[in-house]
C-alpha cells in the first residue's frame, strides 16, 4: 500500500510575512511565543515578525535555540511557553529553530520527556491532537521543516533522533523569499546543499510515490541551477526564490522517506553537535549514491538517469561526482577529515547509523559494513 497525504498549507511570496497576524488569528493563536536563535534576532528579523504580529500584548520570545538544537533547550522554551501562558507557537529561522519549535508544541502540551516521543521509542502513536499549533516563518534555504513532519532533535544521552507525527506539521507555513537575502555565502551554501540532499535522496527512496517524485525532481531542478548564484549575489532574488522553493519541495518530498545519508549524518551529528547538518549531507551524498548504485540496476527504474537528466549532466554515473564537484565550487569542506572526524569515530557513528529511522528507507540495506566503507570514502 502507498501512503500520500499532502496536508500543509504554505504562503509563499515575497513579504509574505505581512500575513502573520491573518494566520495567527485564523488559528487561534492570540498568545504566541516566538522560538528563534540569537542570530535572527540580531539581523533584526524578529522585529520585522513583530511588525508583521502587530500584537497588541506582551509576546513571549525564546532566542536561545542551538545550532543542533536538543533536549535541554526544549526545557528551557516549554518552560517561557507556560510562564507566558501561550497558545501557540511562531517559529522563525533555520530547520534549528523550526525543528525545537515542533519539539515544544509537544512537550509543552503532553507528559513525559522528550526521549518518549522520539519514532524509534515508539513516540508516533503517544503524540496527539493536543500537539499546540506552530506557524514556521523559515529565514533560510535548506532543511524545509517548514512543511515536515518531523523534528530532528538531540537527547540529553546525546542520540540525535526523529519526532515524527502528521500533529507537529506546521499550521502553515509563511515561506518569504525577502527574509532570507541576508543570509551570509557559507550559510547559503550548507543550506542548499542541504536542500539538494533532501530532493535527492528522497527521490531515489524505494516509496511508491509518483507526486514526491514530481515535487523531488523539481526542486532538483531549481536549486541545482540556483544554489552557485544565491550564493555568490545574496541580493539575487530569483535565486532566493527558488532555493526557498527548492527547499520546501525536498521535504514536501519526504514522506517517502531518506536513506544513508541522513542516517549517517544524523548519527555523526549527534556525536558532534557543531557539525552543519547540511555540509555532512553533502559530503556523504556521492559515497552513498555509489552505494545505491546496484539498487537502482536491479529494480531497472533509471532513477540515476532521471537525476542527471534533471541536473544537465550525461549520465548516472555523473550525479555524485557532480555533487561532490559543487561542494567544493561553493567552497565547502568536501570529506570528513577536513571536519575533524577520524576513523576512531566510526563504529559508534555505524552504530548510530543502523539505529537511525532514515535506515530503515534507503534503497539498498546497508550493513556496517558497507557504513563504515561509506565513511571511508567520505575522509
């Protein structure tokens, strides 16, 4: 059986966020705290939210959300949620921010810690209804968690895990192309990147789901041919559009789930919290499109194919060389070593690998094994 199931409403032009305050009241949300992090709200972007809130009140504000957010922030932010006596959720920034904000509409509003609630404790079916609505207001390119699913969040015994429930989609999402121009190259660069790993990976996910190929395909498409100029000309507002659209279709996408690539990086992220999510995916991305190459002869799909077509290239064979050769023209570390990461970090990185909820989606079953010879190819 094949699941589809397209359930979240998007807002999606420049100055779109002058629909905050329709979107607030046509939720319910009349005592709002806004999860952020401390760099959005020096760039001046929470005043612009404010504006747009036009609240007549005191509104609640967490700036402290980490790079990687986890447990301990989600403490911290459920607790100014009911000290503020709040009824809602804005969530503006990065997957970072989105993705804490997601972890507090559930704790805030349920019992028991955030461990209980992660997929591989069997946290599905313990989250509700009761789940407090979220509107995402994303400020970059990248993780799409604007339209997702899940949240991607570390616990205090430092596994990185999934929050997942159809409950903890965004509300709607106020996708506003303006709010990301001054986003500076690296960060750019890491977030498409990331972006670029969602629509790629999901795509070659072994899912019956034509229109999340559609959507995969597409957003490939756009940022592939974006990424290199919203990174040299942050101004360029026709590359800004179509990375945030590039994006908000990789995880559109993702209810066909990921694979290796986000198994590992989830994992390895959870040893080290400094690491970027999407420098990790673009380094794994070609070791794993190599592994997943035999799956895709045996099931004689052409998905290799479809991609390169859809990048301009040849072949198959040229999709993860390509990607590696992006990497490096956007001027980002291109293998593991270059991050710190040594070969004594693998077992427990497999480990985390085989245990993640993204394995369990990848086209070809990876043993450790054939993980640890990912890493290598990765150094």
């Amino acid at each position: 059986m094949a699941l589809i199931n397209y359930i979240t409403q998007i807002q999606f032009e420049f100055g779109a966020i002058g629909l905050l305050r329709q979107e607030c009241e046509r939720f319910g949300i009349r005592r709002p705290l806004i999860v952020t992090d401390r760099g959005v709200k020096a760039a001046g972007i929470i005043d612009t939210v404010l504006d747009a809130l036009a609240h007549e009140g005191p509104v609640a504000l967490y700036d402290g959300t980490p790079s990687n957010p986890n447990e301990a922030a989600v403490r911290e932010a459920v607790a100014a949620y009911r000290e503020g006596n709040c009824d809602g959720i804005v969530a503006v920034g990065g997957g970072s921010s989105i993705d804490l904000a997601k972890g507090v509409a559930v704790c805030a509003t349920h019992d028991g810690p955030l461990q209980s609630f992660a997929v591989i404790e069997g946290g599905l079916d313990r989250i509700t209804s009761r789940t407090a609505p979220v509107i995402a207001v994303p400020t970059t390119a990248g993780t799409g968690s604007e339209v997702g699913r899940g949240a991607i969040l570390i616990l205090d015994d430092g596994r990185k895990v999934g929050v997942i429930s159809p409950f903890v989609v965004p509300k709607v999402a106020i996708c506003d192309p303006a709010l990301t121009m001054g986003l500076p190259p690296q960060l750019t660069a890491a977030t498409g990147m990331d972006a670029i790993a969602h629509c790629i990976e999901t795509f070659l996910a072994p899912a019956f789901n034509p229109p999340a190929d559609g959507i995969a395909l597409d957003g490939l498409w756009r940022a592939w041919r974006h990424i290199e100029r919203a990174t040299r000309d942050g101004s360029d507002r026709d590359a800004r559009l179509n990375m945030m659209s590039a994006s908000m279709q990789g995880a559109l996408a993702f209810q066909k789930g990921l694979g290796c690539v986000h198994s590992l990086s989830h994992s390895l992220g959870g040893i080290n919290p400094r690491l970027h999510h999407g420098t990790l995916n673009a380094i794994f991305l070609p070791a794993v499109i190599a592994f997943n190459e035999p799956a895709d002869s045996v099931r004689k799909e052409n998905k290799l194919d479809r991609l390169a077509q859809t990048m301009g290239l040849a072949s198959g064979a040229e999709v993860g060389p390509s990607v590696r050769a992006m990497t490096e023209r956007l001027g980002m570390p291109t293998g593991l070593a270059q991050l710190g990461v040594t070969r004594a970090m693998f077992p427990d990185i497999v480990r985390g690998a085989l245990k993640d909820h993204s394995h369990r989606t990848n086209p070809r079953v990876a043993s450790d094994t054939d993980y640890e010879a990912m890493l290598e190819a990765s150094m």
